[in-house]
C-alpha cells in the first residue's frame, strides 16, 4: 500500500517567507511525528499528533513553528517568518494502526521536504 | 535527557570484511534501541530493534546496558550494505513513541 507521502519535496524561500509543509500519513495510523534534519544531523523530533490531539510540542524550535492535524490524517507544519537556520530535511512519520498500542509499532518515514531558506 | 552518539561519521570496509558500527546511549531508565537504515535516494526505513533480538540482513545488534552500549554487526559486509545507519532510542514505557536519534554513521562497503 502508499506509504508516507510529503508535499513538496523541496521548498526554497526568501528569509521572512512563510511556508507550509504537507504530510500524509499511512491511512489508519493513529500516530504522527515531525522530526527535523539539519546536514550531517541525525532527524530530531518537533512534535507529535495522537489523532488531531497534539500531545507534545515540545521539540519545537520556536514559536514559529506550528503544526496541526485537524481531522486526525493530514498534518501541515508551518514556518512562519522563515530564517536560514531553519534550512533543513523536514520529516513525517506515523505508526500505530488504530486499535493497537501506541508504542509498540514502528515508524513509517516519508521522503522528507528539503527546505532552503536563502 | 537521553542521548545518542555514534562516533564514527564515516566507516569504509572492503566486501567480505567484518563491520561495527558503534552506538552508546545515556539514559536513566530501560531504553529501547533501534536501528535505521537510509540507502541511497531511499526513505529512512527500521532495520532491527533490539526487542526482537533478530538478524536482518545479517545484521545483528545486542544491548549491552552495562556499557550502554548498542553497536551494530555484520560478519561478512556487501557492496549493497552501503548506505546511512541510524542509531536511535526510545524512553522504555512511554505511551508513544518519539525517538532520539544519533549523528548517523556513513557506511561504504567497497568491492
């Protein structure tokens, strides 16, 4: 079946710009994670969704950042204000089909979305 | 806070030749320990956990809580093991599951 789609694959913007990152999780997946990937970096966790519910935010670099999952599927994070340190992969992922426990389930990486603020 | 080195940025071998690649953690409380894969143009995908004590591709992994260590092994490497290697944990316990991920080890399995 698809995997975890990301929209776009690359992103250039303006310093200052707003950008709107897109992710499609595995349908059926309870759990959605947003990690960031600076060059030469391990990814770096941003915050996670348990359906729409956004239960820890805590990796999220400033107020800036933004994510949301409304319907619990679809999430977008968003980069207000961008700045060059915010360059970086952009990473989603999701796990845990719905009525299964949480932890348990691997994650389910998509492509990324390589963003260059220049 | 946990955390998760892998001291080795680059590691080259020849094919037919023994591989480790090094993982130490720091965390207070029973961690669970993966390791991801990214091959060439490929999305980041898991290659083995430690729970599962299995060999994937003939790699295996053991956890060593004394030494906090989790190194990753392979007796006889292949060209087409080449790729990006991820050490990464996860607090044992938690109700999901965010992982803490190393710097990556590049690995280049040479013919």
């Amino acid at each position: 079946g698809a995997g975890v789609s990301q929209s776009p694959r690359y992103k250039v913007a303006k310093r200052g710009q707003d950008v709107a990152l897109r992710c499609d999780p595995i349908s059926g997946h309870v759990s959605l994670f947003w990690y960031q990937q600076a060059l030469g970096q391990g990814p770096e966790f941003l915050t996670y969704f348990q359906n729409e519910a956004q239960l820890d935010k805590s990796g999220l670099p400033s107020d800036r950042f933004f994510a949301e999952r409304p319907e619990g599927s679809v999430s977008t994070l968003k980069i207000q204000r961008t700045q060059q340190e915010d360059s970086a992969v952009y990473l989603c992922a999701s796990s845990s089909p719905r009525g299964t426990s949480l932890s348990s389930y691997e994650q389910y990486f998509g492509p990324g979305t390589r963003l260059t603020v220049t | 806070a946990q955390r998760v080195t892998q001291p080795e940025k680059l590691l080259s071998v020849f094919k037919g030749a023994p591989v480790e690649l090094k993982c130490n953690y720091s965390y207070s409380g029973s961690p669970e320990l993966f390791w991801y894969v990214q091959y060439s143009r490929q999305r980041l995908q898991l290659l083995l956990r430690h729970i599962s004590r299995e060999s994937i591709k003939g790699f295996t992994a053991d956890l060593n809580k004394g030494e906090t260590s989790f190194h990753l092994k392979k007796p006889f490497a292949q060209e087409e093991d080449s790729a990006m290697y991820y050490c990464a944990l996860r607090k044992g316990g938690t109700s999901y599951g965010k992982l803490t991920f190393g710097q990556g080890t590049i690995l280049t399995v040479h013919p």
